[in-house]
C-alpha cells in the first residue's frame, strides 16, 4: 500500500512538472503598456467579420461562433477564429481574404467557439504568432505546435502595433482577453464573449486606457439578460462614453435587438461577410 502512495506521488509530481515545462515553453508577448496610448490613429481601419452567429453577406455561412480580421495598421491581426474549421475557412476565402498577409491571431478565451477555426488558419499560414491569454491549458498548444506555430502569452494590457493592444486578461472564472483599438474618437472594444461582464469589461478598459470607449461590438453574453438588465447596461456604457454599439454572437437574438432600438443609427450591424471601417 505504501509503495503504491509513493508511486501516485511521484507520478503526481512529474505530472506537475511536466505541465510546468510546457507552459514555461511559451514566452509573454513583449510590448508596451497603455501608458503610452497617445492620442490615436486617424487613419481607416478595416475590421472583416469572418465568423458570426447571423449572416450580413450572401455566400457567406452563420455558425456559432465569432471571428474578425483587423487591417489597416501596422499589422495585419485576427481575432479569434470560430467553432469550425471549414466553416472559417470557407467564409474566409469567399472573403477574398488573404491568410499569408496575417501576422498574429490572438484567442480571446479557451473556448471551442472562439478558438475551433485555428487548424484551419494554421494550415494555410503556418507563420501566424498565436498569442493566449496565460491561464490556458496545456491540451491547447497542441495546436499551433502541430504546424510549427509560434505561441505567445498574454497576462497584462499590452501593445499590439501602433493603435491596437490587448486588453489583458480580465476575469477569474473564464478569464478572457479583449481588443481595443486607440483612434482618435475614443476607444473601440472588441469582445470575444464578455464572460467577465461587458460592463466590467469596458470599465476595466477606462481604467487601464485613461480614455472614453467610442464603440464596442462583439459578444456580449447576455442570452438571459432581461430588457431591464439591458437597459442598465445600455445606461452604464452611456456613461463610459460609448456611442457606437455592434451586439452580436452570444448576447442574444432578443437582446440585440433592444440594443439595437436603444441605439438607432448608432447601432452597427455585424454578422459574416460585413466590413466595418473605423476611422
């Protein structure tokens, strides 16, 4: 009995080690803080929604799940991929998109619905960095590293390219990382699945970023949310300066729809195949 404890100990340890091992593989994303957002670009930006709960452009296939492309700055960087591989690759070509040109592709959460598509992308450009939040699990890195794929952590906001940062990681029980892009209008918040709350979220941001949010789409998670609990948060990103809304993927078909009464002309449709140009 005794050499079999001793043997599940050792066996426990070299576990551990090993589990350590593998994430010490892995170095942090070296780039600066939010200290030094500056007064933001003024130049277009390209934001291509690839993956999307609802379709925006014919050809183009709803799935659940959420991934964008970002373009126009000094790197070109997507943002989570979706559930299914051939579903992302599929709208990503009838797109017109270009997956040689990609520089980076950062994973919002470790959830299969944000990160499913990445063999798909890693298969067709092998040179992506792929870049996590730190808490992910050991289980997922088996993916880049089935291509060669880089892969790089994330746990404080950080510098993307000129414009463009991560969030960091917000949250506890499912942490997640977000993107924020600096114009010169205000902040733009892109979520993966808000699992930390999106008001939490966009408050963390002010925070960090010692600016107004502008705008923010994505992913809200609010499928349960009453049009009373909307309505308090329609009021709380008022109040963090947010003028532009684009709710989609998990917030719920009758939740978008309220922020989309709530918000009018400012509300920006989302959905496969769109493009959005922020400048």
């Amino acid at each position: 009995m005794e050499a079999k404890i001793f043997l599940s100990v050792i066996l426990a340890f070299t576990l551990l080690n090993i589990s350590c091992s593998q994430k010490d593989n892995h170095k942090y994303y070296a780039g600066k803080g939010p200290e030094f957002i500056g007064d933001g670009i003024t130049a277009p930006v390209r934001v291509h929604i690839i993956y999307d709960n609802y379709v925006y452009k014919e050809g183009t296939q709803a799935d659940w799940g959420f991934s964008v492309l970002i373009e126009g700055l000094e790197k070109c960087i997507l943002f989570d991929t979706g559930t299914k591989p051939e579903i992302f690759e599929s709208n990503f070509r009838k797109m017109g998109l270009d997956a040689t040109k990609i520089d980076e592709v950062f994973i919002s959460h470790e959830h299969r619905d944000h990160f499913g598509g990445l063999s798909a992308l890693l298969n067709m450009n092998p040179d992506v960095k792929v870049v996590v939040p730190e808490t992910f699990s050991n289980k997922f890195f088996r993916i880049p590293e089935a291509t060669g794929s880089v892969a790089e952590l994330v746990s404080k906001p950080v510098q993307l390219c000129n414009g463009l940062y991560s969030t960091g990681i917000i949250g506890n029980t499912i942490p997640e990382q977000s993107m924020v892009l600096n114009t010169s209008k205000g902040l733009v918040v892109m979520t993966g699945c808000s699992h930390p709350g999106i008001i939490n979220i966009l408050k963390q941001v002010k925070k960090d970023f010692g600016k107004d949010i502008y705008m923010v789409f994505g992913g809200f998670h609010l499928m349960n949310s009453s049009q009373k609990q909307i309505n308090s948060i329609i009021d709380s990103m008022h109040e963090l300066g947010v003028q532009k809304c684009g709710a989609t993927h998990c917030t719920g078909e009758k939740q978008i729809q309220w922020f989309r009464e709530a918000f009018g002309e400012n509300f920006v449709e989302m959905g496969t195949g769109n493009i959005l140009t922020i400048i």
